[in-house]
C-alpha cells in the first residue's frame, strides 16, 4: 500500500531582517511572492495534502495561498521541528 504524499511548506517567519511589515514569503522575487514558488512545487508533485505553517502576517499568507492550501497557525515560533508538529495539531 502506497503512503500518501504530504507537503508543507514552512512559512511562519517573523521576517525581521526584511525591515519591512510585509511578511517575508510574500516578497517578491522575479515577479511573484517567494510563496508561490515553494506552492508550485508542491503541487507538481500532486500530494493528497498541502499544509503551509504561518505564523507572523499569517492573515495575509493565508489568504494569498488561498485553497491551495490549508494554512495552520504556529502560535510560538520555537523552530522547524515544532512548526512541523503543527500539521498534527491542526
């Protein structure tokens, strides 16, 4: 039996080297927010889900991602391994 594919796409910074209120993956880079990039990507690889971890401006990055992905909230940032332990509380 195959295990399904999951994607997430860690995107909760607090972006404070930008200097700049909007959050860091919506900056844009050649052309579009760095989000979408990191979205296309996971979509190229048709996962049965696509979580993306928000957490500073997450009103903002949810709503760019959209229903492309279900958006899950890191209250603390405390690190990657812990925005990855959202998904199983969300």
């Amino acid at each position: 039996m195959a295990i399904p594919l999951v994607a997430i796409i860690l995107a909760a910074g607090d972006s404070t080297r930008m200097n700049s209120d909007v959050p860091k993956v919506l900056h844009p880079v050649a052309g579009q927010p760095m989000i979408e990039y990191a979205l296309q990507n996971a979509e190229s690889l048709s996962p049965s889900r696509i979580f993306v971890v928000v957490g500073a401006g997450s009103s903002a990055v949810a709503g760019y991602v959209g229903k492309r992905a279900r958006s899950v909230l890191q209250k603390k940032r405390l690190g990657t391994g812990h925005a990855a332990a959202q998904i199983g509380r969300a």
